[in-house]
C-alpha cells in the first residue's frame, strides 16, 4: 500500500499515512488531531536541453547563438 504525506491546516506537522492508491481524504493530525490534508508531490522534472538523458542531442544546437548572446527558443 502506497505511503502519502498529509501537512495539518493548523500546526503545519507533516505526516505519512498509508493508504489506497488515489486516496484523497483527510486524516487526523497526529500532533494536535485537527485536519491534515494530503501534500501533492512532484517526483520528476522534464529534461533540459542539452542535458538528461539525451546528453544534449535532443534540442536544437544553441551554442554558437548562445555565445553570442542571441539564443532563442523555437515557440
């Protein structure tokens, strides 16, 4: 069973509970047993150009543009 993070809306503590996945209720604060509300987490970030897994051959080639101060994204 998957593990979430819920932050209280009154003393801020964060805490984990284990539940279903897709669970989106609240939980009683541990600490002070008001409402604490699940904590939405990104996990991932899309890779940047010239980086990641592409080692650099994903995007355009920038690098003389770059230097010349006029690098521009393709919109």
């Amino acid at each position: 069973m998957p593990r979430y993070s819920y932050r209280c809306t009154m003393c801020d503590q964060v805490s984990e509970f284990e539940r279903p996945f897709g669970h989106l209720g609240e939980e009683p604060c541990p600490l002070c047993g008001n409402v604490a509300k699940r904590v939405f987490e990104v996990f991932a970030e899309a890779p940047r150009i010239g980086g990641g897994a592409c080692s650099g051959g994903c995007g355009p080639d920038l690098s003389a543009a770059s230097a010349a101060g006029q690098a521009s994204y393709p919109g």
